[in-house]
C-alpha cells in the first residue's frame, strides 16, 4: 500500500497536480487516496529521504531548490545534456550503437505542431520542455545519463511551476528546440551543442532571476508584517 502511495505522490508532485507551495498534509493526502494515514506517512518519509519533500516549520511541503541550488542543477544540465550530444560527436563509426535519430525526428515532430499551435502555459508545458530534453539524451545512447537528467527536472520542476512564461518566451523555447533537433538530424553536431548550452543558460538566468525577486517580495512581506 505505501509504496503504491509513494509512487502517486510521486507522479503527483512531478506532473504538477500537488501545488508547490501546498502543505503535505496527511489528512488530506489520505482522503485524496483513498487510504489510512500510515501509508501516505510512510510514502512521504521516503520523498523526503529522496529530496522531493521538505519540513518547514508549519510542516511537509513539495521541495523548493534555493538559488544556489538551483544555480548548481542547471550547471549539471548543461554537464549531462552536453555530454549526450558530446557522445554523438566523439563516437567511432565502429562502436555501436549509432545516434537515435527517430527519436529526434519525434520530437522536432512535437515542437513543430506546438509552433503552429502554441500551447497554454503550466505544467503540461513544462513537461513536454523535459521530454524533449530526456529524449535528445536518451538519443545519445546512454540511459543512465536520461535517468540523471529525469532526477534534475523532477528538483526543479516546483519553482518552473510557478512561473508560467509569456507566449514570446513560448514561441523562443520553441524556436531553440526545433533549431537544435534540425542541427542535429542533418549532422551539425557542434552547431546543436553551442544551441543547446545557449538555451540553458539564458532558461537558468531567467529562472534565478525570478527566484531572487521572489525572495526579496517575501523578505520585503516579512518586514512589514514585522
């Protein structure tokens, strides 16, 4: 039973259906489930342990990454993102297997049909953003580094939430993505890194950017109700 809790919760605070700023609590996490409050105690014991829930002191909720942290996991991105298509690059014609371009092709498929019909900002979003991403690096040929890249979002993806973008940074997202698969399908592999490192960075300044005026206006709150 926990550990089919454990795993609702899971894809819940993940797909956005749990509010980042929500309080965990275990009496409406029950009531939501349908169970007893022992598993959803012991599902969130475990996602606090995973790093995906934090006590604070009026009690459990979805984990904020703080700017340094934040700052640090988009610097990983960068490490795993740009080594899948480093892979790409570097790989002898003999060694096996060869880059997973229908993978690519899907997606600049996807991102394609999202120009001509932008998508509403929110979670929907932000997930079809990780898979595009995951899927580029699934594409290299290495699982393990798009299982490092599926923890990232999963630690990030409460702060994306909150702040939804604007249709120009919708259609820029999208413009990057279509930009970086095209260079990729027809073997402009340097040209799809600088792409791609350049689209991480100006996501991760913009994201710390937001991050610290909202620290600021809840600084600011804490003044005046002081």
């Amino acid at each position: 039973m926990s550990e089919r809790i454990y795993a609702a919760l899971r894809r819940d605070l993940a797909t956005g259906a749990i509010v980042p700023t929500e309080r965990l609590s275990e009496e409406r996490l029950a009531d939501l489930y349908g169970v007893s409050r022992t598993p959803v105690r012991e599902a969130l014991a475990r996602l606090q342990a995973d790093g995906l829930v934090e006590r604070l002191t009026d009690g459990l909720f979805p984990h904020r990454p703080r700017l340094d942290e934040l700052d640090h996991l988009y610097e990983l991105r960068i490490v795993l993102e740009a080594r899948g298509i480093q892979r790409v690059r570097s790989r002898a014609p003999e060694s096996s297997p060869t880059h997973n371009l229908a993978l690519v092709r899907a997606e600049l498929d996807t991102w394609r049909t999202l120009r001509d019909n932008p998508p509403e900002p929110g979670p929907a979003l932000v997930a079809a953003d990780e898979v595009f991403h995951t899927a580029l690096l699934a594409a290299a040929g290495n699982a393990v580094l798009a299982d490092a890249l599926t923890a990232v979002h999963l630690r990030v993806r409460p702060v994306r939430t909150l702040d939804p973008p604007t249709a120009d940074r919708i259609a820029t997202m999208t413009a990057d993505h279509i930009e970086i698969a095209e260079h990729l399908l027809s073997g402009a592999v340097d040209a799809a890194l600088d792409r791609l490192i350049a689209h991480i960075d100006a996501a991760r300044a913009r994201l710390l950017a937001r991050a610290q005026s909202a620290l600021r206006l809840a600084e600011l709150g804490r003044a005046v109700r002081d």
